[in-house]
C-alpha cells in the first residue's frame, strides 16, 4: 500500500508555493494586491437577497410562517434555505464584486468543529435566479488541509475561472464549498470515519452538505452536487461519490491517490476497505448503478497517472464512467490544476449536472 512519503512531498511543494507567493508580494505591488484583495476582510456576509428575517439566525427558533411559494419554475427538486443561517465573515473579493467568506460550523453528525469557506457566483444574486436552486461544487484542499482550505485563496484562481466559465458558456454558476479536510496538521484521516479518530467522513459527507442546504438555494437530488479536490483531496472526493452515489454525482479528481494510505487505519482493515475506492467501483459495477462521473486531472510533468489509467481500466465500466486529462506541462499544484479545468474538466462537469433556471414571464 501507498505510504507517506508522497503525502510530505506534496506538502512541501505547498509550502514553497507559498513562499514564493510571499516573497513576490513586495513594495508597491503589495499595496495594490492588499486594497483590492482585503477591502471589506472581516466585515459580515449575507448571500443571497432573500430578505434577513427569512431564515433564522443560528440559536434562534424558527418563526411560524407559511410553506415557501413555489419556485418559478415549479421544479419540486428546487430546496430554498433551510436555516438557521451562518454567520458568515468576508476573507477575499474577487474583481467581479463576488466575495469569498467564512464561517465556523459546528458538524451535528460528525461531532466536529471546523471552518468553511464559501463563494456564490454573480448569477447568485440575480432577480431572475431568486427562487432557483444553484449546483454545489465541494472543493477539497491536499496538504495539510487544516487549518485552512487553500481553495480560499483566491491566488490560485478557481474561482475567477468558474465566473469566466459562465460567461463564455463552458461552465454551470457553482456555489464553491471549501470546508477543512482534516481535524488537525498532524495525520491525515482519508475523508473517513476511522475508528477511535474524528468523524471526517460524517464532516464531508453529512454535515457540510446540510450546512450547504441550511444557508443556499440548494437542489434535493444528486444532479446539483458534485466535489473536486487536488491530492489527498481529490481522493476524498472520489471516495465521498463512490460512497455516496444517492446523494453525489460527479468529481474532478486532480493528482490524487487511489486507495487509501493514512496510517491511523492501522489494525481497522474491514473499516478501511468501506473506504476504499476501488472496491466501491466493484460494488457499483456488481449492483448496476447508479452512474458516477470521475473525471482524473494530472499534470504531464507529475507522477501518478498510472494509477489513474489502471483504475479507469479494472473499473472504468458500467456505471461507473472516468475520463482521464493530462494538463500539459502541469506539475502538481493548484494553479495548474485550475488551468486543467478551465482548459475542459468545468464544462465536463457542468454537462453532468444540473444548473439553475431563470424565472419564465
């Protein structure tokens, strides 16, 4: 099985990234980046123009109120906020006046306690998507990805490159859900529920798409969510779906292992077994569905895609369908993984899924 070693290296090629992100940010350059970047940082969010009274705040009772009138397009798979609402901090603002946010999310099921991020298209906002549901993208960091979650950032452009998606048609208007991947900097836990060890499985896949529900116009079914992930990420997200394919139905997987390799799985190896991907896209083949998506993204100048192709030949059947992209002269790192995406895997994505619908008349 496939140990640490690689796991550390990724983790420092995000470490020298980041330096050398620093070091350039110097003189005047460092001012322009800091007004446009951090102008309104820490001051309070409110997504959506839905009145403030229209989903209780976190602690506070739900008033009596009458059902939600129906959406404009009856769709009955449309779900508008179930509350209570976050409460929900400015940390970036992109140049199309959308901004990213964070707030502190108490996992009900998980028992875990961590940060989120989160970013709404322009479209969010519009009067005639007021009433419709908007597909969710859960975007999983590699590295650490605790304390933070380095798709926040709005440097490595994943954000910037799905508003530019929408506009040039190749992408459906993503929410973006950037939770923490792991409790802590010192293992990584799979995006599992290992024993003795935090519920991260529950955290990923129970507890933050409910916070996603509770705060958005969401759709019911699996058509409107998806995840992506870099590293140990895309690994959570494909497992999450293969797990999962009632509730989740596509992933764009960049640069991640196959099975799984935390060491904290040592001595629970029918629990690891549950968790690993290959033998979920055996039980989805042997049951006939339902259809998973997976979309493998790796750079030409990184390891890996052996294992990606393998896969794709032992399990790449039936309901379960993989693509493979190569990012030409990629290397294994988010920048380029967002390049990968802009260059196909977002309007891959975006045909699996559903989008939101505008108001008709």
């Amino acid at each position: 099985m496939h140990q640490d070693p690689p796991r550390r290296s990724r983790r420092a090629i995000w470490i020298s990234a980041a330096v050398a992100f620093v070091l350039l940010l110097g003189g005047g350059g460092f001012a322009a980046w800091k007004l446009e970047w951090f102008s309104g940082n820490g001051d309070s969010v409110s997504f959506g123009k839905a009145p403030a009274s229209a989903v209780p705040a976190a602690g506070e009772p739900s008033p009596a109120a009458p059902s939600a009138p129906p959406t404009p397009t009856g769709d009955p798979d449309v779900l508008l906020p179930t509350g209570p609402k976050s409460d929900f901090k400015q940390t970036a603002k992109l140049d199309d006046g959308t901004v990213i946010a964070k707030t502190r999310l108490a996992g009900a099921k998980s028992g875990f306690e961590g940060d989120v991020w989160v970013w709404t298209p322009k479209e969010y906002d519009e009067a005639k998507y007021e009433k419709s549901a908007f597909p969710v993208l859960i975007a999983l960091p590699g590295g650490n990805g605790f304390p933070s979650n380095y798709w926040s950032d709005r440097s490595l452009g994943l954000q910037k490159a799905i508003g530019e998606g929408v506009r040039a048609g190749t992408s459906l208007p993503f929410i973006v859900v950037m939770p923490v991947l792991n409790p802590d900097s010192k293992y990584y836990y799979d995006g599992a529920d290992i024993p003795g060890q935090p519920k991260m499985g529950t955290w990923i896949a129970e507890d933050v798409p409910a916070f996603a529900k509770a705060n958005f116009r969401t759709y019911k079914s699996r058509d409107g969510w998806a995840f992506m992930g870099s590293s140990s990420g895309a690994f959570v997200g494909m497992k999450t779906v293969l797990q999962y394919p009632d509730r989740f139905k596509a992933v764009i997987a960049s640069g991640g292992e196959i099975v799984p390799d935390s060491p904290l799985w040592k001595g629970h190896q029918a629990e690891m077994d549950a968790n690993n991907p290959e033998k979920l896209a055996q039980k989805l083949i042997d049951g006939n569905g339902p259809e998973v998506y997976i979309n493998f993204q790796v750079g030409t100048k990184e390891t890996g895609k052996e294992r990606m192709t393998r896969f794709q030949q032992q399990y790449g059947k039936g309901p379960v369908k993989t693509t493979i992209r190569d990012i030409q002269n990629g290397e294994h790192n988010g920048w380029h993984y967002v390049r990968g995406m802009k260059e196909g895997s977002l309007e891959w994505i975006s045909k699996v899924l559903k989008g939101p619908q505008p108001a008709t008349g």
